[in-house]
C-alpha cells in the first residue's frame, strides 16, 4: 500500500515524510474531516521493550501528549489529537510550513549571532508559555525548532513533554531525549525541570553560532559523559552571544542562568544590534564649572621623548662649539703685547751749533727729553676671529679702563722705562748748573793763560 493511501484513525491520510529521527516519524497528513493540512508524528515503541513495558510506554506517550496539548502559544505548534493505531500511538499537531534550524544549519553552516539570539529570544517566550502551564518539553534542539517564511521561530515535537507535578513513568534502559542535549542533572539520573530546557536551549544556541554541538561524541555514553563532566570547546564565532552561553551550559542547575535573565540579555543584544537613527540632543545649560575628566594621551610620552633629544642636542652642540672657541685662543691665555718703538721727532734739529757769546759750549752728546705723549703703537695684525674672541672674551682683573691690553708693557720694558728716567733726571741737573760752571769758568783758567804767557 502506498504513502498516500495510509489512513489513521479513520480521519488522517498520510502524504509525505517530513522529518524522521529517534523519537518517532513525522508524517505530512490531511484531515479528511475538517479539510485541513496537519502533522501527524507515529510514535513506535523501542524494540526492546517486552509487553508489559510498551503498555507502560502507551500511557506515558498519552499523558505527554494531553500535556502539551495545555499549551497555547504561537510560538508552540499546537496538538490537535492523540490517538492509538497499528499498536503504538499517533499525535497529531499543527502543521507549520517550514524548515528546520537543523536543516538550515546543515545546508547553510553557522549563523550568526544576532541571528541565533532573535531564535532564542523567541523560543524562550514558548518556553515561558510552556513553563508556566507547568508542561517541561525535555528535547528541545534544532530539529524541534520550525523556522517560518515569514522569520518566526516555532517549538515543536512535545511528544515526550511532561508535566512537572505528574508521576513519571519509568523506562527501564531507555533514556528519555537526545543524549547530547540532555540536561547534566537528568543525565545522572535526576527529574526533569524548567532548568533542564534552559541548558537544551543554551546547547541549540551554542550549535546554531559554532556549527557543531559542544558535547557531541562517538556513542551514546560518551555523549552523556562529556555532559556531566566535559567543558564545552572555547567559543570561537559566538560574539556577544557568549556571556549568555557560559550562563546557560553551567553544571548546577541552581547557578544555571535563569528563563528572566536569559529573555533580558537577549533582548539587549538585538537591541545593541541594530541601534535606531537618532538626532542631535540639546544639552541642558550648566550652571557650575565644567569638569572635563582627564584623560591619557598617548602623544605625551612620543613629545617628551623628542623634547628630550632635542636638549641633548643643544647641550652637546653647545658644548663642542665652546671647545671650538678654546682651542682658537693663543696658548696661555693671555694676548700677545705689542711692541712699541720710539723715534725722534723730524721737526727737531739734532745737529751741534756753536753755542751764542758768552756761553760755554755745550758736550757733544744732546740728550732729548722724550715727549710727553706716549708714542705711536704698531698694534700686531689681529686674525680675523680676534674680533669675535675679543667680544665673548670675559673681563680679567688686569684690565683697565684708560688702556687696551694692546698698550700693556711688557715685563722687560720696565727697566728702559726706568733708565730713561734717570737720563732725563741727569739731563736736568746739568742744565741747572751750567751757569755756574761758567761763571767760575775764567778764575780756573788764569792760572793756565798767565803760564802761557811766560813761556811765549
């Protein structure tokens, strides 16, 4: 019998596969008495399960399925009818046209995060709607997770959903839900609870941004292993999506981020995505000082570093220029004197003249008196730095206002300085008293001429 003559309860004629994994099969069906399109999803027993456990697993699929039927959100897809066929039951649900997140993730890779936090902000408002009819869905993951044309995200597949204050129906060897989607806590063996969503979202989440699951290994038992005791690999594309990650994939249930906080750091994210246009604000007139804080500049440092250089580049130009000028000057630090000559006047007649009547002649050596003016000095040819050097060139003690240190005598210029003094001295006296020279003159030479005179 093909696909399409496959009729369920009477009503349900099944179509198409649409989706198939370890909880059931979902099939694309057609409501023959209302005339609508609707999901139909066979639930079978697992093979090992003896008699007496497939009745067990019979009134649980039964309660789960009334159990979501309590949920109305339109976030959730809805369940129509739950009924039992060919020995095992039926759900039949809300048929939303759609694809897939694991089907997206699977054909497009990761997405981004922005993305991934408007899925999961959606989601979480399913769970809140799930959660607060006391209804725990215990296998969400992105096969569960409907994407519509129109951007909706849809939870889906409460088939195994349970309601917190109901009695729980065991399995013996049979693990309720994806093991590397399992909650830490359910995995060791504790109940299901709101928490236990929260972690299946974070671990959705974490797939749908890094495109692999953080706790995905080779068999079941490793997979529920590295749930209960593995860190999940560093998050490499997650972005701002981390800190909401790390919150939602923590061990203790009890410090597990909460459905509140999550629904809040979602929704600042999207907004701190796509911030809205603003304008220019008018800032309110000030009435004190205006305090601008101060702050680091990084040129600060890059500015002191040439000031810096360039101090040592004056002190050290500087310092050779002044070495420069040192070496210039003469050895011994003390200017070369020059020497200064006299010569007799030519206006003045040196030569002998006989001396007028009545005077006794004058000795042959003329003394000249030397003037009174000092001589003309021949200053010694400066260089051409003499200048310079005389003008940077400090005041020595030396130094006197009426002189140059060109006109300073030399130490062996004193002694003529003092033996023409006393020429002049001597030259003085002898003009004093050749007066009297002469007067006794005539009384000296009588004797002589008389002596004379007798001989002759």
């Amino acid at each position: 019998m093909s696909e399409s003559a496959v009729m369920v309860g009477g009503r349900y004629r099944l179509l198409r596969t649409i989706g198939k994994g370890g909880m059931g099969t979902v099939w694309h069906a057609h409501d023959e008495v209302l005339g609508r399109d609707v999901a139909v999803k066979e639930v079978p027993p697992p093979p090992e399960l003896t008699g007496a456990e497939r009745e067990d697993f019979a009134v649980r699929t039964f309660r789960e399925a009334r159990a979501a039927g309590r949920v109305a959100h339109p976030g959730v897809a809805t369940v129509y009818d739950v009924l039992e066929e060919r020995g095992h039951p039926w759900i039949v649900m809300q048929l939303v046209r759609s694809r897939t997140l694991g089907e997206l993730l699977r054909d497009e890779g990761p997405m981004t995060p922005l993305r991934a936090a408007d899925i999961g902000l959606q989601l979480l408002e399913a769970l809140r709607a799930a959660h607060a009819a006391g209804v725990l869905h215990r296998d969400v993951k992105p096969d569960n997770v409907l994407l519509t044309e129109d951007g909706r995200a849809v939870l889906t597949d409460f088939g195994i959903a349970t309601t917190e204050d109901e009695a729980p129906v065991t399995r013996t060897g049979v693990l309720v839900g994806t093991p590397a989607f399992v909650a830490p806590e359910r995995a060791a063996g504790g109940r299901a609870r709101p928490a236990s969503d929260l972690w299946a979202l974070g671990v959705t989440l974490y797939l749908a941004v890094e495109g692999h699951s953080p706790f995905q290994r080779d068999n079941a038992l490793a997979t529920l292993g590295a749930v209960m005791h593995a860190e999940p690999a560093p998050l490499a594309r997650a972005g701002v999506l981390a800190p909401v990650l790390h919150g939602l994939l923590r061990k203790d249930p009890a410090e597990r981020m909460t459905l509140e906080e999550t629904e809040r750091r979602l929704a600042g994210i999207l907004a701190g995505g796509s911030p809205e246009q603003t304008g220019p604000v008018p800032l309110p007139a000030r009435t004190g000082p205006v305090v601008v804080p101060r702050r680091r500049s990084r040129v600060l440092p890059v500015a002191a570093i040439a000031g810096g250089a360039l101090l040592v580049g004056i002190v050290t130009g500087g310092a050779a220029w002044w070495s420069k000028q040192g070496r210039e000057q003469p050895r011994g630090g003390r200017p070369v004197p020059a020497v200064a000559t006299t010569s007799a006047p030519a206006d003045r007649d040196t030569t002998t003249k006989p001396p007028p009547a009545g005077e006794s002649p004058r000795s042959d050596t003329e003394v000249v008196t030397p003037r009174s003016t000092p001589p003309p000095a021949r200053t010694q040819p400066r260089t051409p730095d003499t200048g310079e050097r005389t003008q940077n060139r400090r005041p020595r003690p030396d130094d006197t206002p009426a002189r140059t240190r060109d006109e300073t005598p030399r130490k062996d210029e004193t002694p003529r300085q003092d033996e023409t003094a006393r020429k002049d001295e001597t030259a003085r006296k002898d003009e004093t008293d050749r007066p009297q020279r002469q007067s006794e003159s005539p009384s000296e030479e009588t004797p002589g001429q008389i002596e004379g005179s007798d001989g002759g």
